[in-house]
C-alpha cells in the first residue's frame, strides 16, 4: 500500500504543472497557467453538468459544492490513471 500512495502522491504533483504553460516568467522563472489538475476537474465538471440527467442543478440547495469536489476527485483519478499508465 505504500508504494501505491507514493505513486498516488507523485500524480498529484505531476498535476501541479501546467496545462498549457506559457514562457516563464524572466525574473522569477515562474511558469503561469491552469494546472493540469484544474484543467482535468474542469473538463469533468462539464461533462457532469452537461449531460442529460445531471446529478445536480447549479445554485440550488448547494449542490454546485458537491458537484466540484467530485469534479476534482475525478481529475484526481485521472491522474492517478495517468501516472500508472507511464509506468506499466
């Protein structure tokens, strides 16, 4: 179990990077951009508010914050997909 939360832990740093990263920054090397972590969470959002029967209706009974800690567990998945598949 413990190799697989250090592969779990490293997918997520991998997800720390930028998605689309731009030139870095000059002075502080800094790269700017929407992680890949967020960009996966976005896209899984969409497709869960955007299909037929969506789980929930954004801005009632407080649903929109279920919905996004979902979105982010499932780019977490797809991370951790990710990672074991570089791998295997």
């Amino acid at each position: 179990m413990e190799g697989a939360q250090l592969a779990y832990d490293e997918a997520l740093e991998a997800g720390r990077a930028a998605a689309f990263p731009s030139a870095p920054d000059h002075q502080s090397g800094r790269e700017y951009g929407v992680t890949v972590r967020d960009y996966f969470a976005a896209k899984a959002m969409q497709a869960m508010i955007s299909t037929a029967g969506a789980p929930c209706l954004l801005g009632l009974e407080g649903d929109e914050h279920h919905t996004a800690k979902a979105a982010y567990k499932m780019a977490d998945a797809m991370l951790a997909s990710r990672a074991f598949l570089h791998t295997a």
